[in-house]
C-alpha cells in the first residue's frame, strides 16, 4: 500500500470539503485608489489571485486595482476584484487587456 500524502487545498483529512479557517477568512487590505486610501475586504484565495495578476502583468496592486475600481461601474469594488480574480484565472482576461493600465 502506498504512504497516504497529506491533504492539500480545501479537502480535510477525512476527504471532505472545508472552507473554513484561516486560509479562507476574509481578510482586509488598505489599497490606494486615486491618492485616497480605502479598505477593501476579501477572502485569501482572491487576494492571491490579485497579487499574482499584478505580479504576472508587472503592476502594483493598487495600480491593478484602481484599473479595476475604474471598470466597475456602479459594481460594488470588493464584487469586482472577485469576478476579475475569477476571469484572469480562467484565462478570460487577456494580459493585453492590462498592458495598457
């Protein structure tokens, strides 16, 4: 029989999913959006999503996200970076769509 490897991601070690705990817990950032600094709550995994966009297309994060704020309409912000974490993972934002922020 083969060693049993360690749980990753949301699966416990039962074989259960769970999302709960730290890795997933709403976290808030301060971020500057237009020389304003505001706060912006999100769960870990979207914060990672963004930072990685950012890092990926050589953006600040509050550079990435005001891009975003901007885009948004009358979207709330924290809804916005969730549904643009969401479409840049699934390979629906095309890096040219940011070269240009």
């Amino acid at each position: 029989m083969a060693p049993r490897r360690p749980q990753t991601g949301p699966i416990d070690s039962k074989g259960a999913l769970a999302l709960s705990g730290p890795s997933y817990a709403v976290t808030k950032r301060s971020v500057t959006l237009r020389g304003r600094r505001t706060s912006i709550s999100l769960e870990a995994p979207f914060w990672e999503m963004i930072r990685v966009a950012a890092r990926e297309n050589d953006l600040t994060i509050s550079v990435l996200v005001d891009h975003i704020d901007r885009a948004r309409g009358d979207n709330n912000l924290s809804s916005a970076l969730r549904v643009f974490a969401f479409l840049y993972v699934q390979g629906a934002i095309p890096r040219e769509a940011l070269r240009f922020i």
